[in-house]
C-alpha cells in the first residue's frame, strides 16, 4: 500500500492505494479515502498533514506484514454504474472438495500424465470437472461456465476439456490404481471388505455403437446403455470402477475389475459382498481362493426344494450368543413372546456342497422385517383391487409390480372361452408370497459367527446408495457425449467427484445428509470488493461451522480480506 495525493485548483485528497493485477493488467483500486487536507489536519494534531499521512500508511504495511487485521472500509457511489460485463459474485464452496482433492494427490498424478507434453493444464481441467460433478453437475459447456464463477479461474478453453477427457480415458486404471495409493496416505483403508455392485446408464439413442448397447436396464428403458461395476471398500469410499458395454452380462463383470485390484493396487487376501444377482457358482468360486472370500445374498425361492423345506422350517432358530433353540410358531402365536422378540433377529445355519464349492448357508427372520413385508405387499395388493375395478390398466410389468397380484379370467361358467377377459386377485401367488416374509439368506465360505456374516453383508447398502449419489445429486446422465473415450473419462470424473465427496464426509463426521452438505456448498457465495477481498453472502449454520473447525480455514468473517483469501488457497492446495 502507499499513499496517493490527488491535487486540483482549489483542493488536495489523500487516499491509500493498492496496486491489483485484474486479467494480467496492472491497477490501482483505493483501500481508504482519507479525506482532503482540512480532514488530514484534524486527524493529525500537531503533526505535518504530510508526515502523519507517511506514517499512518507505513502503519497498515505493518500491520499486513505481521498478519494482524483491522477493520476495512469501502466506499460506493450511488451514481456509479457497474461495469458490464464484470463478474463480482463467486461460488466458494468448491474450496473444501479442493483440499481434499489435493490431499488424494490428484493435481500429481495429473503431472505425472502430463509427462506427455499437453498445451493445456490437465490438472486445472480435472479438478474443475470434479468439482463441477459435485457442486453443478451439468455438460462440459456448462462446467465450462461454471468454473468462471469460482474465486480462482479457469485456465483452458471448452476444446480442451474434450482433448483431457481423451487422455484420462487412456488413463483411467493408472488415475485409479495412484488414486488407491495415495488414499493410503491420508488414511488407513478397509480394504478387507470390498463391496462390489453392478448399475447401467441409458443414453437417449436408437442405434448402438461399439460401448452403447441394448441390454438389461434397471431403469427399464428401452435404449442403448453402459454397464458401470463399482467396487467400494469397508468405509464405504469408492475402490475401483469398470464401464462395460451396455450387453454384457453383470456376472462377468466382476473378475475382470477384482483382477486388476489383485494387480494394480497389490491387494490380494478380501472378503467380496455382493448381491445375489451378481453371485454366480463362476464368481463365488473365484473368491474360494488365494486367501479370498465371499459374501452374498442368497435367494430362498431359488434354492433346491431341500434347502427351501429347511429355510422355512419353523424350528432350530437360535438367538445371537444363544444356544437355545426355538420355534417360530410358538413366537409367532404368542402375544407375549411376539412382543419380547419383535426387535430381535434369529437364524439357522448349516454348509452345504454343490457343484464342487463348499459353502454355508445362513438364514435370519426378523418379525420386524415380517411386518414391513406384509405391510409393502398390502398396499399393493391395495392397488390391484383397483386396478381390477380398471382392467385397462392391467398389463404386467416386473415382480414388484402390484399387476402381480392380478389375474386374467377367460373361461365362462360353461367351460366355453369367454368373449372378454376378466380379472381377479392372484390369491395363490399372494400367499406363496407370504410364506418368504421375514426371511433372509446369505451365503458365504467363511467361517465367522453368524452375526457378524450378517453385519458384514448389512453393509451393502453403502455401494447402493453411492449410485444413488451418482444418478441424482451427481446427474451422471445425461452424459452430452458420443465418442467411448470420451463417455469412460465422463464415468472417471464421476467415480473421482463420489470419492471426493465421500472422504469430505467422512471428515465432517457422517451426521449430515448428502443434500445437506450439497446444499450448503452450493450456498457459500462471495461478494468481491475489488482490492479488499470477499464478503460471504451465505448463511452460516451447523454444517458451516463443522466444515470450518474440520478444514481448518475459516471463510464466515465479516470480510475475507485478499491476503487472507490468498493464504485459503493456498492452504487447499497442500
């Protein structure tokens, strides 16, 4: 700072001036306006106007320099127009997604891609698209757009967001394989329990392409999709991911990704949990092996009437830490023993061999998880009454359909094919229904207790709503892109920006909501003064208060003044 002497005809106006760099251009802005020689007097005393100016300016430099603060002053004329055309709102949430960003070591492992040679800064791209997928998730023109409204500017150009997605998807296991290897340290991993999972995305198309094919949508779309395969560790951050062409089999996807973990990130003795779509004999023998296990939900309807008969047999049930045994009629048909053991889960186990492979077969009921059943299931039987009163209505659809429950009636009294149809209530398939309420099964080749196989498997939920994340906060479709590449470098942003953001909330203690958090990111906006700094236009709260006690930066002062906003950045880039 220095002090600036403005002299015409008639007057003289003292003011402290800064000299900022806007757009490369060097300029003066006015940190305080002092006032003109009579106010300098007064406030001088006895001293020369002059010299009381020197020093006080020398004051501030000192100030500045040993990092004190004081209280800023700023000045707007109501007969001044803004500037067109000149941004003075930025966003300031991204700041806390960025430390994390740079404590994983994306930004290095960014320069090691970068060996290459690029014209443009991959990392500054990367980073922006991460951030960009958490806070604005919307195409590449409009991240483009965003990145205009963060405190720190974009340094590239829409043309080479498309040349970096083609690069990160020659890349993409390297990204992944570092990736792992830095999380390690920052923290120590719970890589013994992988959770593995299996999600597509439709594209708005008709004809396939070599990655966009016709398949099994879960979303029951009739278009193209990719398969994406997700693996996350016991915590519950993102491991690995694969995208498979939209036809392939889900079974066969989960090899392929669980060899390059064994390879790449030298990880090779885990428990696998799965669901039962994704537990074929192929893929539960492979984790028999090499020091490796598996977990996975079993379906009763599916097994062998034997094994069924046993399942749903209503003695041999034991409690936790029990070895009384007991028999569910009596806790059923007792009022008394129905309310002790409502919250209580019990099971049965034995192993069985099948096919070559050694497995035990554990079977939990729970008169909790019997009732919210019966509950689901009469509220869709509800709904096919109604849709029996509207036979247009009626056209079966997938097994949780209420449609189920609705059967189609031709034959007349006299045996003779009726003219029209007609519909009634499937009793039979209600109450073979019935029969699997409050029942649950996992395989598995381990020989732990029970509970803790149960506990294990309960985990799952975790990977299922970290696809949850990607699909509606994340908008990971629709994708704006054609080119395979290009589509697998989207999914990689898309795998980065979920580890990003599940490490942040893990850091902030799990409490809050994913909208929560998002929320409140998305509000932490700053006025910029022009050679004075930011003034947080949000509102703080809980989460706000929690972000900065954890991150160790504080952004909720009155103003954050240029230098301390400098000393943020820095401090998220370390």
């Amino acid at each position: 700072m220095r002090l600036q002497i403005t002299r015409s005809t008639n007057a003289e106006c003292f003011y402290v001036v800064r000299s900022v760099y806007e757009n490369k251009k060097r300029t003066n802005v006015v940190v305080e306006k002092l006032g003109n020689l009579n106010d300098v007097k007064l406030r001088a005393g006895d001293q020369d106007p002059y010299e009381w100016a020197k020093v006080y300016v020398e004051e501030l430099n000192r100030i500045e320099k040993e990092g004190l603060e004081r209280t800023v002053t700023a000045e707007y004329n109501p007969n001044k127009t803004l500037e067109s055309d000149k941004r003075t709102l930025f966003d300031g949430g991204y700041l806390f997604p960025q430390r994390i960003y740079h404590e994983l070591g994306l930004n290095k492992i960014c320069r090691r891609i970068e060996k290459y040679k690029f014209e443009y800064d991959l990392d500054n791209i990367l980073s922006r698209l991460v951030y960009g997928r958490i806070l604005y998730p919307t195409s590449k023109l409009g991240t483009m757009e965003y990145s205009k409204r963060l405190i720190e500017q974009p340094r590239f150009e829409l043309h080479q967001i498309y040349r970096a997605l083609e690069v990160l998807a020659k890349d993409s296991d390297f990204v992944q394989s570092e990736l792992y290897k830095n999380s390690l340290k920052i923290s120590k991993r719970n890589d013994k329990i992988l959770y593995y999972d299996c999600t597509n995305y439709f594209f708005e198309i008709e004809e396939e392409d070599e990655l966009r094919k016709y398949g099994n949508s879960k979303e029951h779309r009739p278009s193209p999709i990719v398969q994406m395969g997700l693996f996350l560790d016991g915590d519950g951050i993102p491991l690995a991911f694969s995208i498979t062409p939209g036809n392939t089999n889900e079974q066969a996807t989960l090899k392929p990704l669980e060899k390059k973990i064994i390879k790449d990130f030298s990880n090779s003795s885990f428990v696998v949990c799965t669901d039962a779509g994704l537990s074929s004999t192929v893929n539960r023998r492979f984790n028999d092996i090499a020091g490796r296990a598996f977990i996975t939900t079993q379906s009763i309807k599916k097994m062998k009437g034997h094994l069924k008969d046993w399942a749903l047999a209503k003695d041999g049930w034991r409690l936790p830490g029990h070895k009384d045994k007991y028999d569910l009629n009596s806790v059923l048909t007792d009022e008394a023993l129905f309310e002790q053991y409502k919250d209580k889960a019990f099971f049965k186990e034995r192993w069985i061999n099948e096919d070559g492979l050694e497995q035990r077969i554990i079977v939990t009921f729970s008169i909790k998880y019997m009732l919210y059943q019966r509950e689901i299931r009469n509220r869709q039987l509800a709904r096919a009454r109604k849709m029996i009163a509207s036979p247009a209505s009626v056209s079966r659809v997938r097994a949780t359909d209420p449609k189920r429950f609705v059967k189609e009636v031709r034959a007349a009294n006299d045996g003779d094919l009726a003219e029209k149809k007609s519909y009634i209530l499937d009793e039979d398939r209600y109450l073979d229904e019935c029969k699997y309420d409050g029942f649950y099964a996992v395989a598995t080749n381990l020989e732990d207790d029970a509970e803790s196989i149960v506990r294990i498997n309960s985990g799952r939920w975790e990977i299922e709503e970290s696809f949850r994340i990607m699909k509606s906060e994340f908008s990971a479709r629709p994708v704006f892109l054609s080119r395979a590449d290009r589509i697998t470098a989207h999914f990689l942003t898309c795998f980065l920006a979920l580890t990003v953001y599940r490490y942040l909330e893990k850091k902030i203690g799990g409490r809050y909501s994913c909208i929560g958090i998002l929320n409140t990111l998305k509000s932490m906006q700053f006025a910029h003064l022009r050679g004075k700094g930011y003034i947080p236009v949000y509102t703080k709260t809980e989460i706000t208060d929690k972000l900065h006690n954890v991150f160790g930066f504080r952004t909720d002062s009155e103003i954050v003044t240029s230098k301390m906003m400098k000393k943020i950045l820095r401090g998220t880039q370390n």
